[in-house]
C-alpha cells in the first residue's frame, strides 16, 4: 500500500462520487484505477462490459455468504 498524490480538484470529484456510490473515498479511487487500467487493456470494451464481465468472473454466492454479511 502506497500513497497517491492527486490534485485537490480530483479528489473533490472523488469524494462526491463516493458519497453517491457509498464508498468510501479510497474504495472509490481503487474502483476508477481498476476501471482505467482495464479500459486501457481493453478499449474495445465498454465500461458496460467491463463490469459485466468482472461480475461474472467473481465466484458465485453461496447461502453462507448470505449468513456472513
């Protein structure tokens, strides 16, 4: 873990984009990373289809998920 310096004005965007998603701040800019970096890797991909597909390579639920949370 490291630290990242971003201009003020990101981190504003990323705060409200956190508040909205109930994120919290640094979930929210792990979760632009991670979606740039796969749209980089992967420009014919919509953002759509990105989420898509990093939904269904997550294992699926299982009832003991359910009573974990």
């Amino acid at each position: 873990m490291g630290i990242v310096k971003i201009d003020d004005m990101l981190h504003e965007h990323v705060r409200r984009a956190s508040t909205v998603m109930c994120r919290s701040i640094n979930a929210q800019a792990e979760f632009w990373m991670k979606i740039g970096m796969l749209a980089e890797a992967n420009p014919a991909l919509s953002f759509t289809d990105i989420v898509r597909d990093q939904l269904a390579a997550m294992p699926a639920p299982t009832p003991a998920d359910a009573v974990a949370a």
